[in-house]
C-alpha cells in the first residue's frame, strides 16, 4: 500500500548519462509513486534537483517521511536495497561508485578496520553537494571535460564519503617526497598539450590514483587537477605574450579544449582575458 493517494507505481527514466572509469553519473525522471531498488554492487548516491515534494524513503532500516530539498542525497551502500515513494514527479542525479574506489581511497587516507558506509536518507553536505553538481553539469554537457577533471572529483567524494559517512581512523600525516614532486613536475609539463588522466601521472610517481590525489593535496596544497591547469594557464601566458600563435592554436598547444576554456582558465587564475594578456 502507498502513503500518498491515487499514487502507482512510478517509472523511471534515464535522461542522460556519462561514466568515467569508477564513478558514473545519471540525470533521471521519477513519475509520482513508489520504486524498489534492489541490492547492487556499487554505491548509490540519489541527489535531489527536484524540492517540495512529499516522500518517504527507506534504505536498510533508515526510513524518513519528509519534504525533499534540492540538494539534499540519499547514500545506498553496496549490497543494500530501498525504497522511494513520491507524491509528485522528481528529477534527481544517481551518482554510482566502485567500491574498489572507495577501498583505495581508504588505503591512501590510512582508514583502518571496515570502511562499510552507511546508509543516509535525505543528507546535507557542503562539500559533497558542489562535487555532485560539478559531475551533474556534466552529464549533458557537448563536450566532456577532460578525464583528470572527471577522476579528480570521484576521488574528491570517495574521500569525503569515507571521512563524514563512516567511522574512520585518523589518515597518517604522510606527503610526497620530493623526488615523486620533481617526477610529477617534469611529466606535467612535457604534456601539457595532452589529455592528462590521473592514472598517467600517479604512474609517474609509482602511486595509484587515490594515493595521489590525498598525498598530492596534503603536500601541494592544491588537488592535481587545479595544478595542471594553472601550469596550462602559465604555458598560455608565456605563448601569448610571444604573439607567434593565434589564441585558438595557443588554447589547443596548451591542453585546453577550446578557447573559450582558456580564455575561463585565464580569468578564473590571472584575472585576465587572453587578449588583455597579449596587450604590451
């Protein structure tokens, strides 16, 4: 029996979607009604886009009868089921992790015993909402971003989900040693015209990708993705300021998608625009 009147069960459908490697993401409409979802392999995140709509949820014994809120999440560990019943259509994101990304995210953050999550119903976090919101505007964007930007983030939630959603113990104050940073360093910057995923460059500093990128922002301060783009933006500057290339073949020579991504990167790093750069 449903708790909202004259409520069937409701359809779901995949608007759009995009995956990359452990994390995927999933723009889905809900008709009103009730839906089950069965045991899966991987963590389910359910973001909400949709607010004031009367629900109930369950998941594993949580249950919550509330108002659902933009940017509020369900968690659904791996292995658990639940249920959502909704008076009105919703449109939420279904975010979907690996758990081996959740178990090498534990190893580099030194999280002892078991790192089994726990099952959340309408959640609020102020970090994982803009990580969500930045994989979501992906999702139907006409170009992708380049995968180091896709990994940055699956690794940035993983942490977070192990750090606020579970007991943890305390990650070991461990950085990289300087030969790794040199390592790091010169592969930047031999291939910044490339598509640099974090598997290539944890490679070159024989680590894997959540090693790097907890071990790289303890030490650097900074996540590599934000690294790799202001070295492209400093590889820009210095190109620009040369006059030889037009701003397209300098974006393109410089890693970036279009020249409206570097004329992005240049403000969001030097306050400038390309051409105001290029002005004597």
């Amino acid at each position: 029996m449903t708790r909202f009147a004259a409520v069937d069960d409701a359809r779901l459908h995949c608007r759009a979607s995009r995956e990359w490697g452990g994390i995927s993401a999933n723009r889905i409409h809900a008709t009103a009604g009730r839906h089950a979802a069965d045991p899966r392999p991987d963590h389910r995140l359910v973001f909400y886009e949709t607010g004031g709509v009367a629900a109930e949820c369950g998941c594993e014994g949580v249950r919550r009868v509330h108002t659902l809120t933009p940017g509020a999440f369900d968690l659904v560990p791996a292995g658990a089921s639940g249920y959502w019943e909704d008076s009105a259509p919703v449109q939420f994101v279904s975010v979907r992790l690996d758990p081996r990304l959740l178990t090498d995210t534990a190893e580099a953050l030194a999280i002892r015993g078991s790192i089994d999550l726990a099952p959340r119903i309408g959640a609020r976090d102020a970090v994982i909402e803009p990580i969500v919101r930045a994989l979501a505007s992906e999702i139907e964007a006409p170009q992708p971003a380049a995968r180091i930007y896709a990994d940055s983030l699956g690794a940035a939630l993983a942490s977070r989900l192990l750090q606020s959603f579970m007991a943890a113990g305390a990650p070991r104050r461990r950085g990289l040693s300087k030969p790794q940073q040199r390592r790091i360093a010169d592969f930047v910057e031999a291939n910044l015209a490339d598509d640099l995923p974090l598997e290539r460059i944890a490679a070159e500093a024989s680590l894997s990708v959540p090693h790097l990128t907890a071990l790289f922002r303890r030490t650097m301060g900074q996540s590599v993705h934000r690294y790799v783009m202001e070295r492209r933006v400093q590889r820009a500057r210095a190109l620009l300021q040369d006059r030889r290339l037009s701003t397209s073949e300098v974006a393109y020579a410089c890693g970036f998608s279009h020249q409206s991504h570097l004329a992005r990167w240049t403000r969001r790093v030097l306050g400038a625009t390309p051409s105001q750069i290029r002005e004597p």
